[in-house]
C-alpha cells in the first residue's frame, strides 16, 4: 500500500486524474468487488471524474472487454453515485 499510494501515485508522469481512469479499468478487470467499489468511489467522490466520465469509461470498457466486466463496473458507479453527497 505504501508503495502504490506513497510512490507511484505521486510520480510526477501521469496526473491523479489519469492515474484513477487507468486505476478503474485495472481494477475491473479483476473479479474484487471491494477494489472496484473503492476505487470507483474514490475518483467520483473526489471530484477526479465526472459521473457522465465514469459512464464513458464503462461504455468503452465493455466495448473492448465485455458486457459482463461492463456490467459490473457500471454496477459500481451506480453504487458509489448513490452515495454522493446533496
């Protein structure tokens, strides 16, 4: 953890923005529901994508990986946009 979050998520190379678009696509291409939502979560909530961003990653995403994975990454922006505050 420290690596990653004290590490590469602070090189200069790539922007934070960046690095959660290529972070949310890494992560549901895995079958870990909890890493999906967390990540999902954390670049909406932070305000690093927008909710009509994430809907294009997922639509590219499935395009290019398939609707299953697609599904479930779209499950998990639904998720975390319920929880947005006001």
């Amino acid at each position: 953890m420290g690596f990653v979050f004290g590490h590469v998520w602070q090189r200069p190379g790539l922007t934070r923005r960046e690095r959660r678009i290529i972070t949310v696509a890494s992560v549901a291409l895995d079958d870990s529901p909890v890493p999906l939502q967390t990540h999902v979560r954390s670049a909406l909530h932070s305000g690093d994508l927008t909710k009509e961003e994430m809907d294009e990653i997922v639509l590219q995403f499935a395009a290019y990986y398939g609707f299953a994975k697609g599904e479930a990454l779209a499950d998990a922006v639904e998720k975390a946009w319920a929880t947005m505050p006001g």
